[in-house]
C-alpha cells in the first residue's frame, strides 16, 4: 500500500509514511484528460425554438460530421420528451406537429 490518503476518490496531499507526498488532482485536470480521451463521450448542448403554428418543424445544425449520435430532447420544466425526428451527419430536424405557443427546448447529444 502507498500510504496515500484517499478522500472523495482524491488523493489528499498528506504527506506517506515512507516519506513520500501525495499528489491532488484538480479538476481542471480531470476535465482536460476526460477531453482527449479517447473512450468517453463528447456531450453537447444546444437549444432549438419550436415556432408556433401547424405541422411544425425545426433544424438544428450541429456539424458533427458523423452519423451515429444519441439525441435527446427537455422541454422547458426539465421533462424528457419523445418525438419524430431525422438525423444527418451535420443536422437534426425535429417535427413537433401542432405547436400553441413559441417553446424553447434543450437538445442534448452525445457523440
């Protein structure tokens, strides 16, 4: 055993018993590793306004350039919502159909 102080999942900086010290990682750190790896998840946030009228339809642009992404759609009080929708390499169009008033919505898409 090393002698490290574990807290959080952290190392605490608190110096072993057999003279060594302990490192901490911040969380910059951790942010700019998660960044480049190559095994985890780019996830993206973008907010699409659905117009009021009839058989509406909005695109989002995104310009990914790959196909195979998850998306998910909140509406305005935090609730997942389901509906149609067609994807591309660079865009997502969402058809919400019959729309009463402007709503603005937070799609989330994880490449």
């Amino acid at each position: 055993m090393s002698g490290k102080s574990i807290v959080g999942g952290r190392t605490s900086g608190k110096s072993s018993p057999v003279g060594g010290t302990a490192t901490s990682i911040s969380d910059e750190l951790i942010e700019a590793a998660a960044a480049t790896s190559p095994i985890l998840p780019e996830i993206r946030s973008y907010t699409v306004t659905a117009s009021a009228g009839t058989n509406v339809s909005t695109t989002l642009t995104h310009n990914l350039g790959v196909a195979n992404y998850l998306v998910q759609i909140v509406d305005p009080s935090g609730d997942n919502i389901v509906l149609p929708f067609t994807r591309t390499t660079n865009t997502v169009v969402f058809y919400f159909g019959n729309v009463d008033s402007d709503t603005d919505y937070t799609v989330i898409i994880v490449q």
